[in-house]
C-alpha cells in the first residue's frame, strides 16, 4: 500500500508537468538508455518525462554509474544550484569509462586531469556559439542567454559554448576577439565527458532564452549522449509567456481580462506603497520597476525608485478601472498616488512650493532626500500632467487643478522664444539664472522625445483657457521641429520613439487648428511610423541616423550595458519597444484617429490594442510578474527576447508608469470608444487660471 502511495505520489507530481508543457505527439516510444543523476525537480528531468520519454532518475551519481548499462548515457546534473557544486568521485570516471558511459557533468567541483577555478557569477555576459555542432538553426556568434549564470572556471579547447560580454541582437557582430571568454560546454579531452561549467538543465526554471535556442542545444547534447538513437525533440512551455499566441483572436473579454490583470498587477507585484495591514495602498507613491536583471531562480529585483511620473500615471490606469468598473479600491488608491504627488512628498513640495522661487510649480523627478537637488526633465513633468488631467476626469475631481496649473506655468515660462526648453532643469541652476533666462533663450533642441508631449500639455491648457500664448509658443517649436523633420531630429533609444512621442501635439493641434498644414504634418509622421507596423500589430524599431542618437546600440563588445540603449543592434531586427515607442504611439495614434476620424489610423490602433493584449505576461509561477507588460518584445519569435544592452531598462524591465500605465489605460479608452481628449474635455482647471497666470506670468513678459 506504501508502495502504492508513493508511486501515485510521484505520478501526481510528474503529471503538473505534462500539464505545464506542450503536448508531443509521440508515436513510438524513445529506445534509448539514459540515466539521470538529479532531483526530481529538476528542469531537464521533468521536460523528458513531460515529453514521453522514460528514464530512471537516481539520488546519486554512484547509484546512477553503477545501474547504467554499458555504452548507455547518464546525466549528473546539478542539485543545489548555485550554492553548491556538483561532487564526483574520481573512482566514479574510472568505473564509467570502464562501462563505456557516457556522462553529461553540471557545474563540477573538480575533474580529473583539470584544474577548476572559482565559481564566478554574470552579470552582462551572454552565452555565445562557438561550434557548428548545433546544426543550421544554431550557427556560430549566435547569442543565447543564461540568466544570473553561476559558472565554474575551467581552461578548456574547443568548446562548444562560451561565456563572453558581446553586444548584438542574435549574433556577437564584433566577434570574440576583443572579450574575456570561459567555456560554458566543451568534451573532455579523451574521454565520453560532456561538461557543462553552468547548470543548463536549469533552463526553465532561470528563464534561459530564446527558446528556439535551446531545442538544438538540447538536442546536440543528447545526440553526443547517444550517437546512434534518435532523441525527439524536446518542448516545454516557459514560466513567463504571452498571453496569447499571434494567431489568436482576440475578443472583447479578453481585453476586458487584460485590463483587469494589468491593474490586478499593481496591486500583486508588491510595487504599491501599502500600510502594514494590506488596505491603504499607495500613500507613499509606488516603486518604479521590475529592472531588466532575472535572477537564477527566475525572478527579478525591484528598483525602489519613488518617481512623480511613475505614480501620476499609475494612478491614471488605476483611475480608469475604478471609473469602468466602479471600483472604490481603485479610485482610493489613485487618490493616494496623486496626492503623494502634489501634496505628501517633495516632490512639488520646498522650492518647488515657494512662489518666489524659480522652481515654483516643477515637479521633481522623484523622491529624495536633499530638496536642493531637485531635477526636472520637460517629459517626466508632461506625464505627471496628462496622468493626472486623465485620472481626475475618471474621479470627477478638480483636487489637483492647482498642481496641475503649476506645472503646466512652470513649464510654460520656461520655454524659450522658438518653442523649446532644455530637456532638464536643475535647481540650483535654475535659482542661479532664474526662470526668465529660460523664456528669453534662443534655444533649439530637435527632439521629440523631450519637447513634444510638454507641447500638448500647453495645447490642453489652451483649449480650456483660451490663454493665446499657449498656443502661440507650442506652435512656433512645432513649425520648428517638423521643419527639421528627419534629417535634423535627435533620438533618444531610436526614431520610431520620436514620431510616436510627436504624434500627440500634432493631433491636439489639428483638434484646435485643422488646417491643411498641420494636416500634412500629422499623416507625415503617422504614415512614416505606420510604415513599420507589422501585420501582427507590432511597431517595429527603427534607428534612424545613427550619428544623431544620443543613446545608439553598442559600438563594441566593451560599451556593451554601459549605458542606455536600444533594443536593437541594425535596423531590422524584429522587435518592439513598450517602453519608448509602442506604448505612447497607443496614445497619440488613437489621438490622432479622433482627430481626424481616419479609418485606417483606426484600424491601425486596433491592431496595436490586439497586440498589446496578445504579449500580456501570463505565469502561474511568478505572480508578481502576470499581467504585466515587458519593454521588448520579438514579434516573429514571439517571446520576450531583444538586446539587452540598456544599463537600466532592458528586454524584461516593466515600468509601473511608462509602460504598464499607458497601455492599460489605452485598452480601457479603446473599450470605452473614447480618447483623452474628449474624455477630459469637461475640467474646470480654467477656474483656478487667472489666479496662477498673475502669480507666474507678469503682463510685461507675456503680453
């Protein structure tokens, strides 16, 4: 009965497997003698059992050796990873050869005849190709990645993998040569030993992509295991996926089930603010990301960073969903976040909050503790705004006009004579010069990414107040960067970034003024993003000039992760970007269909929203992470995957404001048949104008 009960034990076990991966039609069951030496947690172990293929499994590697038969294979992967290395008795190499195993060896301790080293962790390197052993879909220089790789020192020739920093998409373009390299998997020198310096059969649970990758990888190493059987090909579904796949229709619950993960989201990821008790949530603001970094266990740190945008806009979405579904968790906690904003932080606090101070009405970049120090980047400042114009329509609350006002005027006043502000202020500058050295520069700054969403701002502003120099100043920078348009735009990660950020005041301004002008201007920027949507609904980055990017890809293996980047090496590379480019072109697109009532702009969008719904993250495993959405998304792999470069932000980071906020709340717009533009439209902030226009714009200045 025992017996019994440990055999239905394990079954139930196995068959959590066999759920989670894909199903294998396996007509003829695998001939082949294989021996695995290994928890029966392991990745590898399960993916083979989940696969139809039968092996015993056994607590030990003498065990495993001893009941080999001979010229069979036996695995001894590796427990206790990466606290541990993998122990084997020398004795055991010599009874295996003596048997004619052969053995695949995880992370070893030692081997016979070479000196191992110190176990040494990753932290930018990747994994790169080295052999044509992997056949045609895996050719040398390909890239392949193993997260948090823990990795044993080891001299070894020929190796088929190696662990090197290179930059690239899915090749090392500048080679080997010029990077510090250490064997990943290579044959030990006169023996049937496989060594991998690294636990590969870690592949799920570490998250190692991209899968197609690892299926020639697995299948290499089980054709050396087993010269003379055929192994089928293993498949096995990651712990964090798409929510759907590209053929997928989608239907108008599904995204009504994305919007309701996506907000579910801020709430289960842990990166709200909350009171011990769980019920006050984002009194304190809410943490900026999850960083780009996976851990060896699959998850990924937080960076704690408390930003004005990141909250602003969390509490536009959270707003939304507590507008749809009349929620009052939800409408209590954007509360929260807006009046941690404006009232109960720093943030538009000190000499932000003095009148006489140059600063006055800024909004600083996030929390910190020396208030002299504050920085006030124009498009961090214009998405607190619009996160804020949206959340208080979805309230039916003006409690924020004054903030809203200040920021807007402190903005305003500093904006020079041909329409544009630097990109950053900071205060002990600004006291220094004043705010009227700002108005009064002539300064030029052709990019989109910094200047054209303050623009829209002032355009909002101007359509409730009818404050013509709103108007007058956002017109002049507009003229002044389409004129400039492409030759002369700087980008920040990439091209497409800038059209979908200058979208917006485009749209608004044909709201205010439809002229045959700023028609023209509108579609040329609309079409030249559109060019590069694909059929799946991805938009699809482009570079640009490349000697106008101030954050270009990786000249060489070296500047690799040294400081933001695009996801992309070459122009090509099929990926999207939800946090510069896919994200904000969700907005300004549908902006600019309600503008102009186009009906392919609409379809366009459709396809978007389609898209944004289909690369949701779905896992069961790491909860803190479904319902989320990444920043790179490969469209014809269809997995989470690009290069990941950027210091900061890479392929996996998932910002709560940016990124999560704007799509999440886009989707609700798109169910709602509405936009900003319209559902803001009845704000009273023109109430509270004249009050604040003589306290931050004399007469004399601004006649």
């Amino acid at each position: 009965m025992k017996r019994l009960w440990k055999y239905l034990s394990r079954l139930l076990l196995l068959s959590t497997i066999t759920i989670a991966a894909i199903n294998i039609q396996c007509t003829t069951a695998y001939s082949g003698k294989l021996y695995f030496k290994c928890s029966e947690n392991n990745d590898l172990y399960k993916t083979v059992f989940a696969n139809g293929i039968k092996a015993p499994r056994f607590d030990s590697a003498e065990k495993a050796v001893k009941a080999a038969e001979n010229g069979s294979a036996v695995l001894i992967l590796a427990d206790n990873y990466p606290a541990e290395t993998t122990v084997v008795d020398t004795a055991l190499f010599t009874l295996a050869a003596r048997k004619n195993l052969r053995l695949y060896i995880e992370f070893p301790s030692q081997l016979p005849g070479i000196e191992t080293g110190k176990v040494r962790k990753t932290r930018w390197e990747r994994v790169v190709v080295t052999s044509d052993a992997f056949g045609a879909s895996l050719q040398k220089m390909r890239i392949v990645m193993i997260n948090d790789c823990h990795y044993v020192q080891v001299d070894a020739e020929n190796p088929y993998l190696v662990i090197a920093k290179v930059a690239g998409f899915d090749t090392a373009v500048y080679g080997l040569d010029s990077t510090e390299t250490h064997p990943i998997l290579f044959e030990f020198p006169g023996a049937n030993i496989l060594v991998s310096t690294t636990k590969l059969s870690h592949f799920i649970t570490g998250r190692y992509s991209p899968k197609d990758a690892w299926k020639p990888i697995w299948g290499m190493i089980f054709k050396w295991l087993q010269p003379e059987d055929k192994m089928p090909e293993l498949d096995w579904q990651e712990t964090v996926r798409p929510s759907f796949r590209a053929t997928d229709k989608i239907t108008k619950e599904k995204r009504l089930q994305a919007v309701r993960r996506g907000i579910d989201w801020y709430y289960n990821s842990g990166m709200l603010t909350k009171t011990l008790d769980s019920k006050v949530y984002g009194k304190d603001g809410i943490y900026e990301c999850f960083s780009s970094t996976i851990n060896y266990d699959g998850s990924q740190p937080v960076t704690k960073n408390r930003r004005s945008d990141c909250a602003s806009e969390a509490s536009m979405a959270i707003a939304m969903r507590g507008f749809l579904a009349r929620n009052q968790r939800d409408k209590s906690t954007a509360g929260n976040l807006q009046d941690f904003v404006y009232f109960n932080s720093s943030l538009q606090q000190g000499p932000r909050g003095l009148e006489t101070s140059p600063s006055y009405g800024f909004i600083d970049w996030f929390v910190r503790g020396d208030d002299s120090k504050g920085v006030y980047y124009s498009d961090d400042n214009a998405r607190v705004i619009l996160g804020t114009l949206t959340a208080s329509a979805a309230m039916k609350t003006g409690r924020w006009d004054d903030g809203m006002l200040k920021a807007i005027l402190a903005n305003f006043r500093t904006t020079g004579p041909a329409g544009f502000k630097p990109r950053r202020l900071e205060e002990p500058l600004l006291q220094k010069l004043g705010w009227e050295h700002y108005r009064n520069d002539e300064y030029y700054h052709y990019a989109p990414h910094y200047q054209s969403w303050i623009w829209a701002t002032f355009l909002w502003l101007y359509d409730k107040t009818k404050y013509a120099p709103l108007l007058d100043r956002s017109k002049i920078g507009i003229k002044n960067m389409m004129e400039a348009y492409p030759d002369r735009w700087h980008w920040t990660n990439g091209l497409q970034q800038e059209r979908a950020r200058m979208i917006l005041p485009l749209a608004w301004l044909v709201r205010l003024e439809d002229t045959a002008e700023h028609r023209k201007w509108l579609y040329q920027i609309v079409d030249d993003l559109l060019a590069f949507q694909d059929e799946s609904g991805a938009i699809r980055e482009d570079l640009g000039n490349v000697g106008h990017g101030k954050y270009a890809p990786p000249k060489s293996n070296a500047a690799y992760g040294t400081n933001e980047a695009p996801l992309i090496q070459e122009n090509g590379d099929p990926v999207a970007d939800m946090l510069y480019t896919s994200n904000f072109a969700f907005f300004s697109l549908t902006e600019a269909a309600a503008a102009t009532g186009d009906e392919r702009i609409k379809k366009a969008v459709k396809k978007l929203a389609d898209f944004m719904v289909r690369i949701q993250v779905r896992s069961e495993t790491h909860p803190e992470l479904d319902g989320a959405w990444y920043r790179a998304f490969d469209f014809n792999r269809w997995e989470y995957w690009a290069s990941n470069a950027d210091a900061g932000w890479g392929v996996w980071s998932t910002e709560t404001g940016w990124t999560q906020a704007w799509i999440a709340t886009m989707l609700m717009m798109h169910e709602l048949n509405t936009n900003v533009w319209d559902f803001t439209a009845d704000s009273k902030i023109a109430d509270h104008f004249e009050m604040y226009r003589q306290r931050m714009l004399p007469g004399r200045v601004f006649k």
